[in-house]
C-alpha cells in the first residue's frame, strides 16, 4: 500500500443475529484491525462486539487517493454504507 492513499475498509462479524458491518478509512489496515479485535482501540461499535467475543474480518476494500480526499472519500464512504448497511 502506497502511503499516498488511504484505505477504505468494510469490516464483518458473525453474531446469533447475523452479520454486522463497520466502515472506516486508514492508511495502516492491518494495523486498524489489529486495533479493532484487540477490544482496547478501534471505535466503540466494533469494541462492544468485541467484548462479547466476536472477532472482525475484512469484507473489502477501496484505495482512495488522499489528494482526492474529502467529498470523493465521503462518497466512497456512503457507498460502502448503503452497500453493507
């Protein structure tokens, strides 16, 4: 990965209900979803799944070029969204 981009991440894990999604962007994936399963960093959605013994895997992924950052990112990001809700 090239540092003159960021990645943009789609996240899953398998509960009893179903699936779950998280999205997010990072230059550093495989550090950001060290982060999320470790239960002591990532956000607080994928923290309060991880406290209940689920781990996160990588869906997918998008390079985003960051001098295109800001509304094309944001509109990779909603996308991602409305795809995995």
């Amino acid at each position: 990965m090239s540092f003159d981009t960021r990645t943009l991440y789609v996240l899953t894990c398998h509960t009893p209900h179903g699936s779950i999604f998280y999205v997010g962007a990072t230059r550093n994936l495989r550090r950001r979803l060290c982060e999320h399963n470790s239960g002591a960093g990532g956000s607080a959605w994928t923290r309060h799944w991880r406290r209940r013994g689920h781990v996160w895997r990588v869906a997918t992924t998008e390079q985003v070029p960051l001098s295109t950052a800001g509304l094309h990112e944001d509109m990779h990001t909603l996308n991602l969204v409305r795809m995995y809700g």
